[in-house]
C-alpha cells in the first residue's frame, strides 16, 4: 500500500477500533525543567572526567602522574606537575 494521506488515515482509524494503542500522558513543566537540568549537568560531569582524562593522558608520557584525588584538587596538582617542565 502507498503511503498517502487517505491510507494513513485508515490505518489510523483502524487502529483506534482496535484498540492497539496506549494513552500517553504529557508531563508537566515543572518536571520538563528537573529533567533538562539532570541531562544538562549528567553532560556536563561526563565532559568534565573526560577532560580529567585527557590532560592525565598527555602528562603520562612525560612520566607526570597526578595522582588520585586526595585533599588537593585535580587543577593543582596539574599545576605542581608542570610548573617545572618544559
């Protein structure tokens, strides 16, 4: 069967006689803006290991480690590492 307007409407209706299909429920703004707050800061943690990532990636093989963390941030113990290097 082509797919044209009239066919689309046929199988619409047919499915609505047949009951296949399931109500769906809109969710309200206020839990539209929690979600997109979740995903946006579930983003940005994972941006944020993968920088972690790649600046002990690039310190390693000039056999500079920074280490786990500790009491000291990750951004200063980059620092001390490099403060003395090239």
């Amino acid at each position: 069967m082509n797919k044209t307007d009239p066919n689309d409407a046929l199988g619409l209706a047919q499915i609505v006689r047949t009951g296949w299909y399931r109500e769906v429920t809109v969710k309200s703004l206020d839990s539209q803006v929690i979600r997109s707050f979740l995903s946006s800061r579930a983003r940005l943690v994972e941006v944020r290991v993968d920088l972690v990532n790649q600046i002990r990636g690039v310190l390693k093989p000039f056999g500079l480690l920074a280490g786990k963390g500790g009491h000291q941030p990750f951004i200063d113990r980059v620092r001390e590492l490099v403060a003395n290097g090239p």
